[in-house]
C-alpha cells in the first residue's frame, strides 16, 4: 500500500495562490486503470506529487494520454475564460465531490461552466484558474509553467464562487437532522452521471 503525504493549505499559500507545472505523469484510460474510483491505488498521483516537489510547485497539473488537461495531482482545475468556467471532462479523473459541487454552485447562481477537452495553450491564455478539493474549497492558481495566469492573482469569478460556495457550505451544516434525511430520501438526478433514472 502507498500512502501519498497529506498537504494541510498553508494561510500564505490562500493569499499567494498556487503554482502548478505541467508532469510527464499521464493520467491513463479506465482500461488501466480508471481514475474515477477512488480506490487505494494512488501511483500515479504520488508520482505526480513527488514530481511537483521536483519542480518546486504546489501542483502537478497532469494530462490524459491525448495531451488534454485533466487534474493535479490532489486537487481538480478549473480554468476561466471570458465569463465561462471551463472543467476538464470526467474521463481519466477523480471525480471530487467539492469538484461536482462547485460546478452545481456555479450553475444554480449562472455562471456557465463547460465540461469539455482543452489544451495547455488554453490554460497559458485563461483568464483565471483555480483547483477545488476537500481542503482548500477552491483555491486561486497564478502560474501554470513558470506563465503567469491572468494579472497573477485571484480573479472575480474565482472569487464569486469561493463567496457562493463558502454560503452553500453554511446552509448546508446548518440544515436540521430532518431536512436531512428528508433529502436523503428524495429522488436525484443523476444525468449528469450518465445515469438516466425514471
């Protein structure tokens, strides 16, 4: 068994941002090993972990075996250009929960996110970036590759987000045992699993 080290969010790097660099370790296809699962395999992330201490970043920022982006190494990303947020399709990744929920965040308050392939070019020229995890909710990136994203800090949609999200968070702990279960037994909409429930 590997056990990948646990990174507590340092309070200078919430005001600093994260510094990503791209590593040569790919995420591969479910036929190998699919990443959806969080399962206790987690080689390709420790080795992507140890390549971001090798670069000296916060992240590793890793592709899929056809170059497209799709997460780092503990964290999901996110990239924002013009007023769209732009997520990485669910192929050959973890699918975080605070990843998916910021994405219904984004969608109940307007913001339009787009579940789609996209390059590094598109990250180099994104107006904004930001990773979500348990952790850090979401977390602002300045640099991808030693290139600065944007104007270097956060952004106004990464904020607006963070700000929705920390108030999605406050409602949510604060609901009563019986509105709890209540929800848990009311029927879900999975499509955005793939799941069509009737």
């Amino acid at each position: 068994m590997i056990i990948p080290e646990i990174k507590a969010v340092s309070p200078s790097v919430k005001t600093r941002g994260l510094r990503l660099a791209t590593t040569w370790v790919r995420r591969g296809p479910p036929d190998v090993k699919d990443e959806q699962w969080n399962h206790i395999s987690k080689a390709t992330d420790v080795q992507a972990c140890i390549s971001a201490n090798v670069m000296h970043v916060d992240e590793a920022l890793m592709l899929d075996l056809r170059g497209f982006v799709k997460t780092c190494n503990s964290v999901n990303f996110f990239i924002v250009r013009g007023d769209e947020v732009w997520a990485p399709t669910k192929d050959n990744q973890m699918q975080g929960i605070t990843r998916q929920k910021t994405i219904d965040v984004c969608r109940a308050n307007g913001i339009v996110v787009r579940e789609l392939d996209f390059s590094l070019t598109e990250v180099y020229g994104a107006d904004e970036a930001f990773c979500t995890g348990t952790f850090p909710s979401q977390m602002h990136v300045t640099e991808v590759d030693g290139r600065r994203i944007g104007d270097g800090n956060c952004g106004a949609i990464t904020q607006k987000i963070q700000e929705l999200y920390s108030e999605f968070v406050r409602r949510d702990v604060e609901r009563s045992c019986e509105e709890i279960l209540a929800d848990i037994a009311a029927p879900r909409d999975l499509t955005h699993l793939g799941i069509i429930t009737k």
